[in-house]
C-alpha cells in the first residue's frame, strides 16, 4: 500500500515549468556560449550604465536649491503611475493571449485539475512575463535615486517589497480585464470601436498634454508657484487612490526618514495586494471557465455580430470568389502568386489575433501623440546646440520605436508558422522565398510608416527641408537593418512549439534581437551625430562621407549577415 501524499497540482506546475527554464537555459548557453556571454555582459554593461546616468541626472537636478527635490518627487510619482498604466496594458494583453489564445490551457483544462488552478498558474505566469522588463528597467534608477539622497542599507530591502507588491495589482487586474474583454474582442464592431477610441485618445492627450505658458508676471511671482504651474498636467500622478501613489510615497518617505508614513503606505498597498490576490486565487476560476467556454462555442469568426444584415452568397460563391484583400493584393503585381497569398494569409493571422493588432495601434498611438505634441514644443528651441541635440532624440525615439515594433512583430513570425512549417518546407514557394517574402512586407510596411513620422516629426520641429531628407533616409536605413535582424534571427532561433507571440520574444533570440537592435541604433546615431555636416559645430566633407559609408556598411552587414544565417538554418529544418 502507498501511502505518499499527492503532489499539489500548483506545485507540480511550478516544478515542470521551473525545470524546463532550466533546461532552456542550459541549452541555450550550450549552444553559444559566445551568445550567452554576451547576454551576460549586455545585462551587467546596461545596468551599470542606466545606473551612472540615473545617478548623474539626479544629482544634477537635485543640485538646484530648493526646487531639485519638487522636481525629483514628482518625477518619481509620474514614473510610477505610467509605469502602471502600462503595466496594466500589458497584463490585459497577456493574460488574455495566456487565457484564451494559449494550448496549453486548453491542455491543462482537459486533465484532472481544477479551473481555479489553472487560472492561478496562468495569471502568475502572465505577470512574470509583463513584469520583468518593468523590474529590469526600474532597479537601476531605485539604486541611483537612493545614493543621490544617501539612503541608509535598510532602503535597499525595503523597495524591492514596495516593488513586489506594487506589480501584483496591476497582473490581477489586468487579468479580470481580459475576462471581460474576451467575448467582445474578437467581433468586427469591437475592432473599430478600438480604432476610434485610439483616435479620440490622441486628439485627448494632444490638448491635454499642451505645456503651460509661461508669461512675464508668472517669473515676477515665487519660482515654486511657476513651477507648480509648469507641473499641473502631472497632478493626475498625486491622485491617492492609485497604487502608484502608495509606492511612490512610501519610497520616498523612507528615504526622507519619515518611517511612519512608510508603514502606512506600506500596509495599504498590502492590504489591497491581499485583498485583491485572495479573490483572483480563490474565486475567478468560475469566471474564467465561463469566459473560456463562451469565446469557444462562439462562431462566425471576426465578423460576427456584423452578419444581420449581410447577405448569404451561395456554396459555390463563397468558396471561389476572391476577398477584398485578396483583390487588394493584386496591385503587386511584379510578385508571383504564391507570394501574395502568403502576404494575405499574414495579414488576415495578424488581424485576427487581437493581442496583435491591439499592441500595433497602441504603439502607433503613443508615437503619433507624441509627433503632435513636438509643435508645442519646437519654437522654445532657440540655440542651435538644442536644436540638433533635439532633432537627433526625435531620430532615436523613432528608431527604437521600430525596433520595439521589429522584435514583437516581425521577429515572431517564423515560429507562428509552428507544426505548420512542413506545409511551407513542402510547397514550390519554399523556405528561402518564405523568408525574402516576409522580409521584404515587414520592410516596405514599417519603413513607409516609419519615415513619414520622422518626416513629420522633423516638420513639427521647424528643421530645414534638407535635414528632413537627411533623417528620414537614415530611419529607412535602419528600417532595412532592423527587419532584417528580426526574420533573420527569428529564423535562427525559432520555437515551433510556441503560439504565444509574448513568450515567443521573451526567449533567447528575442532578447538578442532586441539587444542587437539597442545597440545598433545607439551606436550607428552617435556615428551619425559626431560626422554630420551642421550637428554640433559640424565636420569636414571627407567625414561626413566617411560617416556615411560606416553607416550604411554596418547597416547592411548586421541586417544581411543574421539573414543568410537564417535562410540556411530554414534549409536544413527537418519537416
């Protein structure tokens, strides 16, 4: 007779997962320990580095008397509450691909294992992978704001309790969101809903988001009023009943001494945490099921809720007559056929999953009310040294804006194929032509996007015509490069045993390509910027052309060379 206890079923899915983690990794650095090295030496260099900027930044703020502390404060509070602003987005993006748009679940539901387990197991999971990068960003500039201000050791244990607490809400919450959302999403009238709500959200925060003027009898007052004023489109961040409001005060006061104030927030933030984390682990697996079993039996596919009024073709109709978008496609009509309709197919997975579509237009969103929002700024530029310096971030903004959008979306692709990528390795169009095909949308797609917001950018800032036609073709350049590290690697590295685009990224290749594309764009702008011709005192000729040719030889070989790389990894993929 056997008396041994069951495992529980939550530990059993933390020890399968943890374990494979590790063999992951272990794998991973076996493969290329050059690879991992330089993973290695990428996450210490970064760290280091943000923290030395951080530090210097602050010292440098808090060095104005009396006013560097307002400024610091409400730097630190505004950073907290974007930070879960996005990190709720993030969430709802997750949980709902985790909880509805994931395998696995449905695996886990079919064995004996209780909903509200899995559930648990799902949310836990989602808010590791929406959480790290927020972790990874936010420990260097904690350090540096606690060194500026001579923290005692004590800091240094209690934040990361702040923190850990703080990112809990965001993950349950973000979760409760994607139940709700999940029986709406996928319907045609939801999608454009989406659409003109990212619009009227723009339209929003560009006259929101307008800068206070400053007029001559605002500087005849007290220097904390202007800035109280310069600061009230902030004021949102001091608003108590947001979480980030708790953690922002209780950092800030421990580091002040106020060791009461601390407890306080402390314990609210807890108590929340506890709250809130007891309901999602207890009481929402019924919930999800419901949820889950409701976007199962719906059918229709993304035009549902449309179809009481569109008329029914017959059999024969439906099945032979082409789509819109096919239609739409034959205006490329230098591609052989093979090649548009895998385009088509791309589009159509793209737009069907909504986490996909969703991220994109936040994206775009963001950096189209950013653009806008550069009018208001560009005539309180008056010295040349800020108007290049200016015009150069405009450059990088952008540039790292494509690479976020390269990494998500393009690298993915290869590995979204999954079990399906015999059907390719089988066809006449074949993997290299798959491939070059991919490549060359993502390419002409993000680079047509990306260089009219940098034009239109650079418009908002007043620089001359030939500046425009400068930057612009320097942003396609690093359209071309950028691509073509994602398919490359995405070829390199892939994981066809993966449906999640967020864990897909969240791998090894993923960092790398993101890493690479960092780094890139760093050192390839601060090129740019030290041999242009009117940029900070300016260069001779000889340089500028030199810089040019650096430029575009680098570009072409960090985007050519993972390319070949994975064309000939996708030829000897076994099919």
């Amino acid at each position: 007779m056997n008396d041994a206890k069951p495992i529980p079923h939550w530990r059993l899915l933390v020890g399968v997962n943890r374990t494979q983690s590790w063999r992951r990794l272990k794998s991973a650095v076996a493969q290329s320990r050059l690879h991992a090295f330089l993973m290695g030496l990428f996450v210490v260099g970064y760290a280091w580095l943000a923290y030395a900027l951080f530090h210097k930044a602050l010292q440098f703020t808090s060095s104005f008397p009396g006013l560097g502390p307002v400024l610091i404060e409400r730097m630190m509070f505004l950073l907290f509450a974007f930070l879960f602003l996005l990190l709720l987005l993030s969430n709802v993006i997750i949980n709902f691909t985790n909880l509805f748009r994931n395998k696995e679940t449905q695996f886990l539901l079919s064995l004996p294992v209780p909903r509200q387990v899995v559930y648990r197991w799902k949310i836990f999971e989602s808010g590791i992978l929406a959480s790290w990068a927020f972790l990874f960003l936010i420990a260097p500039l904690v350090a540096a704001y606690g060194a500026t201000y001579n923290a005692p050791w004590h800091f240094y244990l209690v934040t990361p309790l702040f923190v850990a607490l703080f990112v809990v809400l965001p993950a349950i919450l973000g979760s409760w969101a994607a139940l709700g959302l999940a029986r709406w999403v996928d319907r045609r009238a939801f999608q454009v809903a989406a659409v003109l709500a990212v619009i009227v959200l723009i339209v929003a925060a560009s006259s929101w988001l307008q800068p206070e003027t400053v007029t001559d009898e605002m500087l005849e007052t007290r220097v904390l009023d202007v800035v109280d004023r310069l600061l009230a489109r902030t004021r949102f961040s001091l608003f108590p009943f947001l979480p980030s409001y708790w953690v922002s005060s209780g950092i800030t006061q421990w580091v002040e001494g106020a060791l009461m104030g601390t407890f306080f927030f402390g314990l609210v933030l807890l108590s929340h945490t506890l709250f809130f984390g007891y309901l999602a682990l207890t009481r929402t697996g019924g919930f999800f099921y419901g949820a889950l079993s409701a976007v199962n039996s719906r059918g229709g596919g993304t035009a549902a809720g449309w179809k009481f009024w569109k008329r029914k073709p017959a059999l024969d109709q439906a099945a032979f007559a082409p789509r819109p978008l096919d239609r739409l496609a034959r205006l490329l009509w230098w591609g052989r056929g093979d090649t548009r309709a895998l385009i088509v197919k791309d589009i159509r997975t793209f737009w069907r999953d909504a986490t996909q579509w969703g991220q994109s237009l936040i994206l775009f969103g963001l950096l189209i009310a950013y653009i806008v929002n550069l009018r208001h700024f560009s005539h309180r530029l008056t010295s040349d040294f800020w108007i290049d310096l200016t015009s150069y971030l405009n450059l990088g903004a952008c540039a790292l804006n494509l690479a976020t959008l390269t990494t998500r979306f393009v690298f993915p692709q290869i590995s979204l194929e999954g079990k399906r990528i015999w059907i390719i390795g089988m066809a006449p169009l074949g993997m290299r032509r798959t491939l070059m095909a991919k490549f060359l949308f993502s390419t002409a797609v993000s680079m047509g996007v990306t260089m009219a917001l940098v034009g239109a950018s650079c418009a908002m800032l007043s620089i001359p015509p030939g500046r425009i036609l400068y930057f612009t073709l320097t942003v396609g350049v690093m359209a071309f490069t950028l691509n073509a590290l994602a398919v490359g690697l995405g070829a390199v590295y892939p994981n066809f045993r993966e449906d999640n685009p967020s864990k897909i990224v969240s791998g090894f290749g993923g960092t790398l390509c993101l890493v690479l594309s960092f780094l890139y764009i760093i050192g390839m702008l601060s090129l740019m910027a030290a041999t242009s011709r009117w940029a900070f005192g300016g260069s001779s000729v000889a340089v500028f052309w030199l810089g040019w040719v650096v430029f575009l030889g680098g570009s072409f070989l960090l985007g050519w060379l993972p390319l070949r790389a994975g064309i000939r990894k996708m030829a000897s993929v076994e099919i």
